[in-house]
C-alpha cells in the first residue's frame, strides 16, 4: 500500500478505520434498480474496497488530491472510475450517462447537508442514497413529526424519500476522532415520487415555517399574504413541527389555491 494520507481539518475529514464498519456501510445498499455508484469522499478507500467488491460501476469522487492519489495507485480495479472533483460544484449530468445510479459515503461533515439538497436536486437519477453523518443530522434527516430534531431537513428529504437511521458509530473507529458520534442512514426513493404541488412552492414554505418554527404557521408565514378565508383553516394554528410531510404538501397546496 502506497504511503497514508493525512486527515485535513479543513476539508472535515476523518478516515474511517474499521473495515467491518466499512463493510457495513457498503452493504447497506439494496443495488435493486441500478448498478452504478457514486461514493463521496472515499479517502484511502475503506469503504472503497467493499463496493468494487459488487456487481457495480463505482465513481469514487474527491476533492483531496493525496486521497487521488492514494486511490489511483492501491485501487486500479476494471470496475473502479476515480473522478478528482467537488460534488457540490460537480455537473451530476456526467455521471453514468443517464442511467440511474446510488450515492454512498462517509461524509465531510461540514458539506453533509449540502450533499443532502444536491442529491434532492437529481432525485430523478438517484434510487437510492446511504451514509455516514454526524449522529444529529442522521437522526434529524429520519425524524418525524412532533419532535424538536424535525425541521426542513426532514421534511424536505422525505417529501421524495423513505428515510431510516441504520446504526451508530463511535469515534473511537476514526482518524482522527471527531468530537461527536456518527450515524449511517438510508434513504430509498418513493415509488411515487412525485407530488401533488409546486416543488419550488413546498421548499419555500417549509423554509419559511421553520425559520420561526416557535411561532404559528398563521403568523410564520405572513409573507404569503394570506387571505381571512384561508387564515381561518386550523391548519394555520399549528406550528411547524407538528405537521407530517403529507400535511406540508396540502399546505401547500392551499396556498398555491389561494394566491390564484
């Protein structure tokens, strides 16, 4: 094996270093309806070894050229394509041509949530979406209604996707150890998923209610200039937290309704 890569702080990385974590990990997707994936940040490809292990295309993208590197010269594997790039920045277009495709990984915590919104953008294309976050994220992307933890992430995500938190993972099995635990979660795309409103419309009033998520969704989302009509719905003495996914897309829809 070529020479260790050294975790950078400013890049959020930790390396994973326990391989039956890894393989867990890897074997936490399904593969059903594609044979292609994305893994993001692969580091020196712990995680790596197990999907070029399946039936698979596997794309390793990162945007650290020691872990390029590393990865070129320990991993020349027929199945293995490894794309030096941010995916934040990346034109998911590129991949795979168009078929479909999953994304896994062990997340630089500092851009998790950001991979989340990116990978909603291009929800058509992605199956399937599992990995590693800071346990608070994970556990906040799967929550439900009725808790503190639920908020835009959640509502958002499984809006498209069923979402399930897998297992915890201590710190004790990285290098270097973050400061938190870490949790590994699952997200399979609705049969259906399409919804009954606006998509631009849903995100808007989802981030509008929680930006004040103590207060009323009648006065949180004054900006929609409501009518008395619609301001007499019970719906509109809630606060946010307390609405289902299915709640915020009739929400939704009564507003697009009652701005015609």
């Amino acid at each position: 094996m070529g020479k260790e890569v050294r975790a950078k702080k400013h890049l959020g990385q930790h390396f994973l270093k326990d391989e039956t974590i890894a393989e867990k990990i890897g074997n936490t997707l399904s593969l059903e309806d594609y044979k292609n994936i994305l893994e993001i940040g692969p580091g020196m490809g712990v995680l790596t070894k197990y999907l070029i292990e399946k039936d698979v295309e596997v794309i390793a993208m990162d945007l650290d050229k020691d872990s390029i590197s590393y990865l070129e010269e320990n991993y020349p594997n027929k199945n293995l394509k490894i794309v030096e790039a941010d995916f934040l920045k990346y034109d998911i277009s590129k991949l795979f041509g168009d078929e479909q495709f999953a994304i896994t990984g062990n997340f630089p915590y500092n851009i998790s949530t950001q991979i989340v919104f990116k990978m909603l953008e291009w929800k058509e294309r992605i199956p399937e979406f599992t990995g590693m976050f800071q346990k608070e994220v994970a556990q906040r992307i799967c929550e439900k209604e009725g808790s503190k933890a639920y908020g835009i992430l959640s509502v958002l995500t499984q809006a498209f996707y069923d979402a399930e938190y897998l297992f915890t993972v201590p710190p004790s099995v990285f290098n270097p150890p973050p400061k938190v635990d870490s949790g590994v979660l699952r997200l399979r795309r609705k049969e259906n998923f399409t919804i009954a409103c606006d998509e631009k419309m849903l995100y808007k009033v989802v981030k509008t209610a929680f930006q004040q998520r103590r207060k009323t969704l009648r006065n949180s989302l004054k900006s929609f200039n409501l009518s008395d009509k619609i301001k007499e719905d019970t719906i509109f003495g809630q606060r946010p937290e307390q609405l289902s996914v299915s709640q915020f897309i009739a929400l939704t829809q009564k507003l697009e309704t009652d701005a015609i």
